[in-house]
DNA sequence: AAAGTGACGCATT
DNA sequence: TAATGCGCCACTT
C-alpha cells in the first residue's frame, strides 16, 4: 500500500492507452519507470476498475491475459473488437498494427 | 534485511 | 503456434 506511487503511475498510464490501441506489459512498465512488466500487472489487479481499460493491455506476444480477473479473454475480445483492435488468433491481437509503442 | 510471490519476457524445444 | 523452463524485478510481510 505504499508502492501506490509505482501502481498510480501505471494505471495512469494505462488508462491513457488510445481507443483502438493496446501495449504490452514491459512497455508499459517502462513507460513507468520500472523494468519489471509483472509489477503492471498487479497494478491493475488490485484495481479492477471500469475506468481502467485493461483489455487494452496484452503479453509481449500479443496475448492477452488469460488471468483476467473473473472474466474470461473473451470478455476482452468483445471489447476490443468493439474498439477496432484486430486479432491475428482467439488469444492473440494484432501487435504490429495495433501497438500503442513500436519503435523502442 | 530476507524470503516469498507473481494478470511477464525470452530462449528452447 | 504452443508448451516448458529459467530469469528478472518490484511489492508484501
């Protein structure tokens, strides 16, 4: 409950992810001033908030979360197709066209 | 300070 | 592409 200042940054920025666009754990970490991309994950665990898009937010591979809270990956899927993310496989997103950072 | 835990990452198989 | 194993780093107790 201390490291809030780590978790806040990362929600923070994962809840600037663009609509339509989706990064991965280690960029977002990153982005967080961290090099550890488990640590975004539990941040956005212990907060599962409707305003944290976390669907958004997939493995290095491009896929997502099989952990994700109570919902399953479909849950995501729904979503992010909704915003016009593509996917390449039931699990996996299309990385190279819809990654929110490529030149890294 | 040390050990335990983990919504991962990458190299191999 | 999928499955397995090892490693890294930050958070909690």
């Amino acid at each position: 409950m201390e490291a809030q200042n780590t978790f806040k940054k990362i929600r923070t920025l994962v809840a600037k992810i663009p609509k339509g666009k989706v990064a991965t754990y280690g960029d977002i970490a990153r982005l967080a001033g961290i090099t550890d991309a488990r640590v975004v994950g539990w941040a956005i665990r212990g907060n599962t908030d409707p305003k944290i898009p976390c669907q958004r937010v997939v493995k290095a591979d491009g896929s997502v979360a099989e952990n994700y809270g109570a919902a399953d990956w479909r849950e995501q899927k729904s979503r992010l197709l909704s915003e016009g993310v593509s996917f390449k496989a039931q699990k996996r997103v299309d990385l190279e066209k819809h990654r929110l950072i490529q030149n890294f």
